[in-house]
C-alpha cells in the first residue's frame, strides 16, 4: 500500500472529523498504521474546516498536514469555489465531492483532470438519517472508490463509535448510509 494522505473539508457540524476518525480506525483493524486529526483554527458551526487520515503500512513519520493528497473528500460541495480544494492534488489524484453534479460539470468548473467521483451523499442522508449530516455517507463512496478499508471494518467501527454517543435506531441508520453510498457511488 505505502503511504496515502487523504483530506476532508467541510464545515463544522458536518461530521469531518468523524469520518476521518472512522476511516483511521477501520485501517487499524486491517494492521495499518494511521494519523487522523482536524486543522486547528477556530471552528465554528458552519466554518470551512479541514481534516486529515494518513493509512500506511509502514510508521508514519511525518506529523504535519496533508500538504499532497492523494484523495480529497468535499462533504460540502458549497465550499467549491471559496476554498481551494484541490491545492496540492495532483493530476493522479482523486477528487470526490458530495453534490449532484456529474463528474464532467466539476472537471469543467475546477480544471482539474484527475479522477472526480460525485455522489448526492446528503439525499442519502436524508433518507437513511433524517438529517443533512453525509460524513458517514461519504466514508462509505470513499471506501468503494479509494480501496482503503473494508466495508465491513467501516461498518464496525461505527457501530463502535456511536454506540456511546447514539441510540441504535441512529447507529443502524448510519450504517444503512454508509452501505448505500458504497453501492451507489459509480467507479
């Protein structure tokens, strides 16, 4: 595997930070070595926010930002535009944004000429959680399309995760997120 750097941007409240967490986690099941961890600033609900995962199979021996993704997650696809997020990403790497827009519109809109995966994670939501909150939908498409995990992991340590925090109805809830996202994202 070697080394692959992930960004996440959004906005405080949307679960960033989750879904970076949830990933890290669900590497640490299959043996690897992670980082996971925000860009401190001062967030806010609603502030652009950025998150970072490291997977490695090997120690990780930087301890920075992610400066050059290799996949970049948009849970906010109204940030196109205002923030940069394809700054550091290279042509050879992926770029996923949560929106309803096709592939083509965003290659169109941002310029960039890497793989672009798009999938309407908040209708997802919405339908499986009752709320626009498409960090674990998110997580899902990127364990179909990125390879980095197992559905299966992902699913456990969610299901890990919230049990503390959640009632049930909302765990199985996004778990039903994350497997409909997995299916419905095209590769």
């Amino acid at each position: 595997m070697g080394l692959l750097e992930i960004r996440w941007h959004g906005r405080g409240g949307q679960g960033v930070v989750t879904a970076s967490e949830l990933l890290a986690e669900a590497a640490i099941l299959e043996g690897n070595f992670i980082q996971a961890f925000p860009e401190f600033g001062p967030e806010r609900m609603g502030a652009p926010i950025k998150a970072f995962t490291r997977v490695s199979d090997e120690p990780i021996k930087i301890h920075s930002q992610v400066y050059s993704p290799d996949i970049v997650m948009v849970l906010d696809p109204t940030l196109i535009g205002q923030v940069e997020v394809t700054e550091g990403l290279s042509d050879d790497g992926i770029l996923f944004v949560n929106t309803h827009m096709s592939a083509d519109e965003l290659k169109a809109a941002l310029g960039f000429e890497g793989k672009i995966y798009t999938l309407d994670a908040t209708k997802i939501a919405m339908e499986t959680i009752g709320r626009p909150v498409a960090n674990t939908s998110c997580a899902g498409a990127l364990v179909k399309f990125g390879e980095v995990v197992k559905l299966e992991n992902l699913l456990k340590v969610t299901e890990e995760k919230f049990k503390e925090k959640l009632p049930q109805k909302a765990i199985i809830a996004n778990k039903a997120a994350i497997e409909i996202a997995y299916k419905e994202v095209t590769v």
